[in-house]
C-alpha cells in the first residue's frame, strides 16, 4: 500500500483527496482508494479554471512555510485525487503535520 506522504531526493511528495468548494479551508482525515492512501483537503475554490489548484498551492506553501514556486502538481490535474511535489519543506513543520495524521516517512 502507498503512504500518502513520501520523502524523496526531490522533496516530499504528498497525496490530496481534494474536496473543492466546501465551506471552509482544511485539512480531513485519511483515506484509501485503490490500494493508495490518500489526505482529504478540503478547499472554498471551485473546480474551475484550476482555481481549486492554485488553493491548494496556496494553502500547502502556508502550512509548510514554503514558497509556492516551490510546489508543483505532478499528477490529477483535473482530478480530485492530486499529487504534489513539495522543496523546501520546513522539518518542524512537516513532522507537527506527521504527528497530527499518526504518519511516518
């Protein structure tokens, strides 16, 4: 099975069920389809325009104090299953978002 969360060379690689155009920004619990696991985030943007996408850029750069130059959707462009690359992550950061969903790297 996948972990939804993944330390690589590049990064950290992190797998989003995206809920678009909830009431309010944040993060959900996590989730299994396919054999992956995935974290629910749940974003006010619609799924239009790739407005949704650039919400979550937004939110992920916020929540790991990163740039969003250095954030980049590699996979489900037009999904809701989303993969995001991420450099320049912040170790705090990163292991206070671990410990909150009981994940590992």
């Amino acid at each position: 099975m996948a972990g939804c969360i993944q330390k690589l060379n590049e990064g950290i690689r992190i797998s989003i069920h995206v809920q678009p155009k909830s009431s309010k920004t944040g993060w959900g619990n996590t989730v299994e389809s396919e054999g992956n696991h995935w974290i629910q985030l749940r974003i006010t943007a619609p799924p239009v325009d790739g407005a949704a996408n650039k919400a979550i850029v937004k939110f992920l750069a916020k929540e790991f104090k990163t740039a969003k130059s250095n954030i980049e959707l590699i996979q489900g462009e037009k999904s809701r299953f989303k993969t995001f690359l991420l450099e320049g992550v912040n170790e705090e950061r990163l292991q206070v978002f671990l410990d909150r969903f009981h994940l590992q790297l």
